[in-house]
C-alpha cells in the first residue's frame, strides 16, 4: 500500500453530522481547513449531501453510518477516520436525541434510549478520542443550557446531558500531560429537527424569545463556538463548559 501523501491539512471526526448543528460543525470546520468525517445513524442520503458540501469547500470527507450508543460501531467510526486521513486533530460528539417525557415510571423506556445515545454515546466517543488523540487534540461534546432552566418534561435529556458535562471534566484531568483540551458547548434553543419536532408555532417563539438576544440559535451560531474551541484561540480553554446560547440562561 502507497503512504498517504504529506499533507498540511488536519482531521476532524464529527457525529450526528448529517444534520443540524453536527452538520454545520463539520461544514464550518471544512472551511477551516480540516478533513471531516461525517458521522451519522440512519440518514445515508442527508450524510451524502454533507460530505458533497464539504468537498466543495475543499476537503476530503467520508461518511460513516453508526450506532454512538454501540462501542463497536463507533470503534469502526474512528477506524474509517483514521484510515481516510491518516491522523485524527478534532473529535466533536454532537448525535443525539431529545425526548421530553416527565419523571414517571411509564417514561423510563424512553429515559434508557436517551441515556443510551446521549451519555452512553458521549461516553464511548469521549472515550475513543482520548485513547487516539495525540499532542493538541481537541475533544468537544455538545451538552445543553436547557440543564439550568430545569423545564418540566425535560428530565431524561438534562439527566443525560448533566452526566456529559461530568465526564468532559473528568477527561480533561485523566488526559493530564498529553496536550489534549476536553471541552462542552452548551446550546440554547438552536432551529433544527431536534428543536422543532413536537413544538407548536406558539411554544417555538415563546421559546426563541427567552434569551436576551430574542431569536433562536443558528447551527452557525454553535458551529463557530466549537470551531474557536477547535482552532488556535481556543488552546488554552480546558474543562469548561461553553454556554452558546444568547443569554438564555
Ligand atoms: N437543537 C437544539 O436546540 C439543541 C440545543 C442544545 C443542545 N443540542 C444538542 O446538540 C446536538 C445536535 O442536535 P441537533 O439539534 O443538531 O439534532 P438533529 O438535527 O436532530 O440531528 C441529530 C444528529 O444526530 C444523529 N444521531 C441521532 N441518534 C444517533 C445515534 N444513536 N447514533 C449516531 N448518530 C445519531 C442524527 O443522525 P441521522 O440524521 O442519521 O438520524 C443526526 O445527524 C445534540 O447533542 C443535542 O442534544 C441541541
């Protein structure tokens, strides 16, 4: 086999890049000059459509369907980045769901499969980053702004996005003296599927008006808080969490 050409270019792996804020994650980190690996569960034509935009843009890009809730499958995520790129800079984990369901006994389906893709999932990610990142990686996990408003029906997302933000901060000191930042961004309300799925015209703008910047977030909006993090000036930013959000909490 013929080695990789020598390239200047650096490479990032995001998930839940088909679409919303992963999608514009990893178009703006194109822009920037990274390679992207588009990662994604079910949506094969959405992901396409991704890696065709960040081609355009001037990088080279793969798909990878998958499972984050499942270790081999995102074991195979990490091989096909790697393979492609030959290196892995920038890991972003931002698949996930939103379910809103109230604390009750009859929820607890739908609290296991939200754990499972919103923690289990930023678990095994945060997890396969830290074992192949090397010197100047950067790990970035989307959490939520929606954890200090605490509205009801929101208990299984927040309980899942609470423990995200506990495991960036326990990464970021178990990768102690390998130059490897852990950060979350925390969004407010951002307009994609996830945001409008169940909302009625009425709860949307009394959602979007909440912030003091009175709008709903954009995925530009968070992709650029990850793409500072990702980039130069965010070198020195370790173990936070970013609250991207307008002012909504
Ligand atoms: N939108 C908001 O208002 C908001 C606010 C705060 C935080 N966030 C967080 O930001 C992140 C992105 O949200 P979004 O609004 O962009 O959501 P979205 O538009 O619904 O997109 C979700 C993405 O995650 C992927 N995905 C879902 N389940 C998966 C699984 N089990 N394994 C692998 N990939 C999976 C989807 O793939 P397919 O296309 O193949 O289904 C899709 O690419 C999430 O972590 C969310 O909790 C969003």
């Amino acid at each position: 086999m013929t080695a990789l050409p020598a390239t200047s270019r650096r490479a990032a792996l995001v998930t839940g890049a088909s679409r919303g804020i992963g999608r514009a994650i990893a178009l703006r980190l194109a822009a920037d000059g990274f390679d992207v690996a588009i990662g994604y569960a079910g949506n094969a034509a959405r992901a396409e459509e991704t890696v065709a935009a960040a081609r355009a843009a001037g990088a080279n890009a793969i798909a990878v369907q998958g499972d984050v809730a499942q270790a081999p499958d995102v074991a195979r995520l990490f091989d096909a980045a790697q393979q492609a790129f030959g290196r892995l800079d920038v890991v972003v984990n931002s698949a996930g769901i939103m379910t809103l369901k109230p604390v009750a006994p009859a929820s607890v389906d739908a609290f296991d499969q939200t754990i499972a893709t919103n923690l289990r999932g930023a678990f095994l990610v945060l997890g396969e980053a830290a074992a192949r990142l090397g010197q100047g990686g950067r790990i970035i996990a989307l959490s939520t702004s929606v954890i200090a408003r605490a509205f009801p029906g929101y208990g299984p997302y927040i309980a899942a996005k609470a423990g995200v933000e506990g495991l960036v901060r326990v990464l970021a000191n178990e990768l102690r003296g390998r130059g490897i930042t852990v950060n979350a961004v925390a969004p407010g309300p951002v307009a994609t599927d996830l945001f409008f799925e169940g909302k009625s015209e009425e709860q949307v703008a009394q959602l979007a008006k909440l912030a003091p910047l009175e709008r709903l977030g954009t995925p530009d909006d968070i992709a650029a808080a990850v793409a500072f993090l990702a980039g130069p000036d965010g070198a020195w930013v370790n173990a936070q969490v970013l609250r991207a959000n307008g002012g909504y909490a």
